[in-house]
C-alpha cells in the first residue's frame, strides 16, 4: 500500500529476488571468515524445501582456526549447495524438479551434486558473480555450465537491482 492511496497494491520483489535476500541471510551462518555463501533449494510450487551455507561438517569443531584459513579450509568445509541437499536429503525431502538458489556459479563438485539430485534450475545472483571474474574462474564455471547443459539444468542470473521494488 501506498502513503497516497492505501488501497493500491504494494509492490513486492519477485520470487528471484525474494530467494537471493534469504541466500544472503542463509550465508550469515556461515563462519568462513572470507566467504559466506548461502543456498535456498524451492519447489515447484514456490515453497522452500531446504537451505544451506558454507560450513564444517555436523559435529566438526569449527572453532580451531587452522581449519578456517585458506588452503586447509578447502578441506574442512562443505558448500553451500551441497549442505542444502544434505539437509533435504536428511529430512526425507525431495528435490526433484526443484530450482536452487545460490550467490555465485556452483563448483564443479556442487554441480554434479545438482544435477543428481534432480535440480532442474540454477538462479544466481548477477551482482555477486561480477566479483568472481578471473581467468581461473571463467573456465571453471565454462565447465560447470557445460555441465549443466548436457544434464539438462538450466542457469539463470538475475540482478537484484532489476528484480527488487525497494
């Protein structure tokens, strides 16, 4: 509603932007010090089936700091993605058919995972993915997105900017 008219419809964000902003409040679990990464997987019917972020496995202390930085951390921590699946998968969930919502461009490793666990969509967000632009990157995620062309997965980016009202 607005201040001039109470009546008239409020504008709200889209489901894509709506999805990302719950990535971003998902991510803030996360005690990667450099990265904080979140997911959302939502089904077909726009309910959210589960989240995930960037974190150690159950049970893991992630309170040793050798374990938070970098290389070993490559090591110790699981994605964000897979976290999510995880957590379906634990709940007895399904993601079959379902769209996965994510920051930046899954890995290699993440994008298997997606693939197998019948996700049909990937939504990530423009404005996060430009900070991820380098010759080590590009090809990577020239890899990952070939992937998702052969399984069928299809890639969208969106910018909040364009889908968000505020």
């Amino acid at each position: 509603m607005s201040a001039e008219n109470p009546l008239a419809p409020r504008k709200v964000p889209s489901w894509d932007a709506y999805y990302l902003k719950i990535c971003r409040y998902v991510a803030a679990r996360s005690k990667d010090p450099n990265t904080q990464v979140g997911c959302v997987i939502v089904g077909p019917a726009h309910e959210i089936r589960s989240t995930g972020y960037n974190s150690f496995p159950r049970g893991i202390r992630d309170d040793v700091p050798e374990r938070l930085a970098r290389p070993a951390k490559y090591l110790w921590m699981e994605h964000a993605e897979r976290n999510a699946i995880y957590n379906a998968a634990r709940a007895g969930t399904p993601t079959e058919g379902c769209t996965i919502y994510v920051e930046i461009m899954p890995c290699m490793d993440c994008a298997r995972a997606i693939v197998q666990a019948g996700i049909k969509e990937v939504v990530i967000s423009r404005e996060r993915m430009q900070s991820y632009s380098s010759e080590y990157y590009n090809e990577h995620f020239r890899q990952v997105e070939q992937l998702f062309q052969e399984a069928g997965v299809r890639i969208r980016q969106v910018s909040l900017d364009e889908e968000d009202p505020e």
